[in-house]
C-alpha cells in the first residue's frame, strides 16, 4: 500500500481539479446558438405556464435534481423526474408546452430512449444535454446543448466526474440567464427562503419593523407625561419624536425617564424637548435587517428608529425583535 504525505495529496488533487477546469473550458467553447436557443425557449414555455422538467438516469438523474432544486429556487418551476419513473406512468407529470431537459452523456441511455419519443408526443419539448450531439437522444430534441469532455478526471475515465461538473455548469448556466432575463430579484429570492438563513439576510426592515399601535411617537412640544404615557401604551421602551410634519427630531427612552425620576419629583412642567436625544440614529424602511443589527452592535442601543426616504417617522425596531426573526 503505497503512503502519500499531505504534499501529494494536494499535488494530487490539483491534477484532478486541473481537468476538471479543463473540462469547463470546452464547454465554453462548445456553447453555440442551440443553446441560446434553448434558453429563449425555455423562458416562452415558463411565461406560458408551463414547466422544466429534467430527466436522466444514474448520476445524470442526481445532477438533474440538483440542477431542479437550483432552477426552483431562482423563480423558475422545474422538477426532475427519473426516466425510469416516467416510462412506468411518471410520464403522467409532463403537459403540453413543458420543457424537458434530457441528460445522457452517452446519449444512448435505454430508459431516456424509451421515454422521450412519449414525452413529445404529449406535447413536450426535448432539450438534450449530452456529449454525444449525433446519438439517438440528440436525434430526437429539438435543441442540443455539447457538454463534451475530453477526460473525467476518474483515473479510470469511467466514473462520470468531470462530465457530471461539466453538466451542472450547464443548469446553473440556465437557471441564472433564466432568472436574470424574468427579473427575479433579492426580495423575491427571499420570499423563497423564509425560514433559511439566507432569506433572514435579506428581510428589509420594513418587514420586521412595529409600526402603527405597536411604537411610541410623541411631539417634541409634548409633555413628560405623554411621554411615558405613549410609551407605556405600546410596551416599548423608547419614543419617537416629531415634529409638525411627522419628520424625527428625537427620541426619549425608558433610560432617559428613570433618571429624570431619580433626580426630582417635579416632572409636571417637563418637556419632552426637555429630556429628549437629538438628531438620533436611525434607519429608513428599505435598509436590509442586518443592517439593523449592526447599528444595534456598534452603538449598544435597543430602540431603532426608522423612517421613510424623507425623514417621516414609521416605525421602530426593538432588539428584541432580532432571536425570533433568527438574526442574532
């Protein structure tokens, strides 16, 4: 048994890596107006309702739920689908109008052979994705996309390694132009990751901030007492101050009513303007969470402000809030 050290392993694994750039760098080069092609065509299908659906057998089945999952949560509705499952009534899934990409590096897979020739005539349109752009899969599509290798980086060049990679930078390929050309956006990304950590990263503070009932505003010609009164009301901890025409001028905390307690009993002819913080920090609604709590980290506070692009009181975010939307 032969005993690398750690110097041959790495030397070793930049070899393989190294093939599989290679490998990346020819499916540049093979890239051509069938793909393109079969961009635009998936993008008409999406826009009429219809779906991807992405079909193989072996590896190329496990690739293509990777490449399903990715096209899913980019805005695209797409689902994989065994081809050995579709030939034993899976076939039921697939309607007219929708998109199947079919992956056989050999392009002479039994079972895919069987389906596709029913997947069309349901209806469906057949895009291969395959090494061998003259077999019997590519005959029967309507577009072909080359994913040829020269190598796998399988010492053996048998086990589907580089081609396997090779055949997800395709779907990743896809998914992205997809997702760029229907304008799918942060916001909607996050709508399809609530509960990831991902999607919390993205929450803008307009979706977590209290507003209305839920957050204390006083004027700054207020008295002490509406002060304490509003913030009692909302069982928070701190006030926002306003002026006339609801822009923030200030703010009073809990803290800033327990020392003047401390200090007098006299608080019938107190201001808020009195005890009040100017110019405080605050944040407008379209700032992302995050940014939120980084604030909360830098100035140790517990109340935020947050306003509209013109300065308008809106709302508040508390630290509280933070735990329970999984940002801290």
């Amino acid at each position: 048994m032969v005993v690398f050290n750690d110097m041959d392993y790495i030397a070793a694994a930049k070899a393989l890596i190294e093939t599989d750039i290679a490998g990346l760098r020819q499916l540049q080069d093979q890239l051509d107006d069938s793909f393109a092609a079969a961009v635009e065509l998936i993008d008409e299908r999406i826009s009429q309702g219809n779906r991807i659906i992405i079909t193989g057998v072996g590896k190329s089945h496990d690739i293509g739920c990777k490449i399903a999952a990715t096209f899913n949560s980019t805005g695209t509705p797409a689902f994989a689908l065994h081809a050995s499952e579709a030939i034993h009534g899976g076939l039921g899934m697939v309607r007219e109008g929708d998109v199947v990409l079919a992956i056989s590096y050999s392009g002479v897979t039994l079972e895919l052979l069987n389906m596709l020739p029913f997947a069309k005539r349901a209806g469906a349109h057949i895009v291969a994705i395959t090494g061998s752009p003259e077999s019997d899969t590519a005959i029967l599509a309507d577009f072909v996309i080359p994913i040829k290798v020269e190598k796998e980086s399988c010492p053996f060049n048998l086990a589907p390694t580089t081609s396997s990679l090779v055949t997800l930078a395709v779907g990743d390929a896809i998914a992205m132009l997809l997702s760029q050309r229907r304008g799918f956006s942060r916001e909607d990304y996050a709508k399809l990751h609530p509960s990831g950590a991902i999607g919390h990263s993205l929450l803008r503070i307009n979706d977590l901030m209290r507003k209305g009932k839920q957050v204390a505003r006083v004027h700054r010609e207020g008295t002490f007492k509406q002060a304490v009164v509003a913030i009692g009301e909302c069982h928070g901890g701190a006030a926002a101050v306003v002026d006339d025409d609801g822009l923030v001028v200030g703010i009073v905390t809990d803290g800033d009513i327990r020392r003047l307690v401390a200090r007098t009993d006299e608080t019938s002819g107190v201001l808020v303007a009195d005890i009040m913080t100017e110019d405080p920090i605050v944040l407008t609604q379209d700032h992302l969470a995050t940014e939120a709590m980084g604030v909360f980290d830098k100035h140790a506070i517990n109340t935020l402000i947050i306003t509209d692009a013109n300065g308008v009181f809106v709302g508040m975010v508390d630290i509280q809030d933070m735990p329970k939307m999984k940002l801290m």
